[in-house]
C-alpha cells in the first residue's frame, strides 16, 4: 500500500506530506507543548512552517534532480517521519533555518558532479553553509563537505581550493552589516564560541539520547547495507552518495556537540537520513520484504509517539 501511493511522485504525495506537517506542528506545539502564541508570534510560526514544508519540497527536488534515488516519493516521505520521530525540533526555530540552510548548500555541493560552474556552485555551498552557522555555530564543521566535494570533483584546479574562503569572507561582510543595521553588532562575537559543554547532563535527557544512539545506529546500518548493494550504480552517484554519508556523520557530530535542554539539532541529519534510508530500500528487490519495511518504519515514530503522549 505504501508504494503504491509513494512508489511514483504525484502531487498527491505533497499534498498528503504537507497538509499532515502543517497539522503536525500546530498539534505539537499547541497540544504537547502547551504553547501559546499572540498574534504576531502566530506569523513568525507560520513563516517557520513555510521554510519546514519548503524544505520537504527541496529534499524531493534534490534526490530527483541529481538521481540520486528512483522515480518514488520515499526520501520526502521519511523526512517527515523523521520530524514526526523527533516532533522536539518543530520548537525548535535554530533548527528548521539551520537545516534549510544546510539544504541548500547541499543541494549545490551535489550539483558538482555535472562539472559546470563549479566554483560558483562551490561559492554558493560556502556561503548557505555560513549562513547556517549564525543559528548553530558548530554547523561551520559543514565547511569539511564542501572542501570534500572539491576534492572528489575536481581536486587538481587549485583556484576551486580558494573559492571557500572568498565564500566566507562574504557571508562574513554581509552578516556584519545586516548585524549593524539591527542593532546586534557584537552578535558574531557572542555567538562563534564553539563551546564544549562535556558536563552536560543527559540524565534530563535520557529518553532522547537513547532515541537518539538508535537513530543514529540504524540509519549508519541501513547506509552500510545500501552501500554493499550499490555496485551496479555508475561511480558519479557512488561519489553523491557517500558525500551524503559524510554529510551524515557530520550532521550526528553537530548534534553531540549542540544538543542540550531546550537545544534539538538532530533536523540537521534528516536530509542525508532520508536519502540513506530510501536507498536502502530501493535495494530491497522482494516487493513484499519491501513492503514490511515501509509499512514498519512508518508505524514505528507513531507507535514511539503514543508511547510518549502516554
């Protein structure tokens, strides 16, 4: 049943995710959380879900357009039931711009492989990547793909080398400026502080660590297993491919490092999640295996949800 509403991408497949998500979030935040929003805060909520169901829009445009996956609706689908295993990061504003952001400068930085303005696109990836960093300091380790893909594109040309840091001495000028014009001139300071904070204590936070560690260890599996059945695919989409595991590991080191009370930038991961599961699936070649997955691993957030509520 599930393949056969998400095994193509229709409008229905968004229609679906996005009427869900924007009933999600309200029930989240209004119901679980217990907030309470005045008239001016109701629109910088919706402008945060707007940027939330953008980026599931940009995830299906990403995978699609770079082939990373087939003609199927499933690395949207477990984007969304990645949010719904995590509804924490919806109060979570740092983490819904951060993640788009991050979106972006992946979706160029995957976008090299057809080897046209690659030092614009490396540019761009620079520049997204900074302007991720001003919601989470620590999403500058993103730097590290973009220096990455560069070295699996077209490592031989050392003009693309430089290209980062003219990237970032833009986003460092224009960030200082608009900093200035709101009022906030000591905002870099205060924020670029790359703090370790080894004494936290993740007792307060047992049953998210633990989801957490479980998360990160199955999609690592499902990343290993569909790595071992790929080698029938051209080596381009190999190279994509293990870009977004490194975009992955990353992601997971980001949100060690970041994660706290009131603190959830495990949104940070979803994309290269979503792609690594979707592929693992794409390699399951009986349909009805196939099938118990999809329906498990949707059942699976809501069932750990209830869970929860209860």
């Amino acid at each position: 049943m599930i393949s056969s509403i998400f095994g193509k991408t229709k409008p229905v497949n968004y229609l679906l995710l996005l009427g869900f998500l924007s009933v999600f979030y309200w029930a989240i935040h209004l119901l679980r959380f217990d907030r309470g929003y005045s008239p001016e805060e109701v629109v910088v909520q919706l402008l945060l879900l707007g940027v939330l169901c953008f980026s599931v829009f940009l995830v299906n445009f990403i995978v699609k357009r770079n082939q990373i996956t087939g003609s199927n609706a499933f690395a949207m689908l477990y984007f969304v039931l990645l949010i719904v295993l995590f509804p924490e990061v919806l109060i979570e504003p740092n983490a819904i711009m951060c993640s788009f952001f991050l979106l972006l400068a992946s979706r160029r930085l995957i976008s090299l492989k057809s080897l046209r303005n690659i030092k614009l696109k490396i540019f761009d990836a620079t520049l997204w990547t900074a302007v991720a960093s001003l919601f989470y300091d620590w999403a500058l380790l993103f730097l590290i793909l973009v220096f990455v893909a560069i070295y699996f594109y077209e490592p031989k040309n050392i003009k693309n080398w430089l290209v980062p840091l003219s990237g970032m001495l833009a986003a460092i000028l224009i960030s200082s400026s608009l900093l200035i014009l709101m009022g906030m001139p000591d905002y870099l300071e205060e924020h670029y502080t790359f703090s370790l904070s080894l004494d936290r204590d993740f007792s307060a936070l047992y049953s998210y660590s633990t989801k957490l560690l479980l998360y990160a260890i199955l999609v690592i599996l499902a990343g290993f297993l569909a790595f071992l059945k790929m080698g029938t695919l051209g080596l381009g989409r190999i190279i994509t491919v293990r870009l977004i595991a490194i975009s992955m590991t990353i992601g997971l080191v980001v949100t060690f490092l970041k994660t706290d009370e009131n603190v959830y930038p495990v949104l940070i991961t979803f994309f290269p999640a979503a792609t690594l599961i979707t592929k693992y699936v794409e390699v399951i070649r009986r349909v009805n295996v196939r099938e118990v997955v999809l329906v498990s691993s949707v059942l699976a957030p809501f069932i750990l949800l209830l869970a929860r509520a209860f």
